[in-house]
C-alpha cells in the first residue's frame, strides 16, 4: 500500500512538474529565435540541441511527435526520422508519421520547435 501511494505521489509531481510556462516562452516565437540564434552567436551551450542530436531513433521520433501535436498537426506517431541540412543554423529532421505524411521539425537553442508541413 505504501509503495503505491508513494508510486501515485511520484507520478504526480513528475507530472505537475512539467505544468506552466518559462519566462521564454511567454514572447513571440520571433523573439524566442532571437534569444536562441544569440546564445548560439556567443557560442553559449546549446543543451537542447545537443541533447536531442544525441538521442536514439526512438527518443527523438517521440520528441518529434510531440512537437508535431504541439504544432496542432496530426501525427498518431514518428515511424522514421532522418537528420537534414540545418534549417537557418538550427538542426532540422524530417520526421515521417505513422500515415505516411512527412514533416520538418527544427529546433532552437532552448528547445523551441518549428514544423514545416506540406499538408
């Protein structure tokens, strides 16, 4: 019984966790580019990138999928990914969904994402 209201507490606060908005977020995506193409100019670490080149097949298509949902395009999941040039300085993927449709995914310095979809 202790294990699983530990269990059930745990999987709340992971999940409220990830509740609310950062600072960067509340501006424009214009602005948000902005602030990345900067860190990226002064040659700050680009963390979100990074973390995100670096992952595996399967971590990035559920990344990818997500930024697709978030963009409001349906995407019931990522079946392949493949890195493309870079998309004014920032790394690009073209991430193919489960209905066969394809989709650039960009990403900033702080993890912002831009799609681009023919659809």
């Amino acid at each position: 019984m202790t294990r699983w209201i530990f269990a059930a507490t745990a999987a709340a606060a992971l999940t409220l966790g990830g509740c609310g908005e950062s600072p960067e977020t509340n501006t424009l995506p214009s602005e948000n580019a902005a602030v990345a193409n900067d860190a990226i100019d002064n040659g700050m670490a680009t963390n979100v990138q990074s973390a995100i080149i670096e992952m595996n097949d399967n971590t990035r298509n559920v990344v990818l999928v997500r930024a697709l949902i978030d963009a409001g395009l349906q995407c019931q999941g990522v079946t392949e990914s493949e890195r493309v040039s870079d998309r004014d300085g920032l790394p690009t993927w073209r991430a193919t969904c489960t209905d066969g449709t394809q989709h650039l995914v960009s990403f900033t310095a702080d993890g912002t994402a831009y799609t681009v979809s023919r659809n």
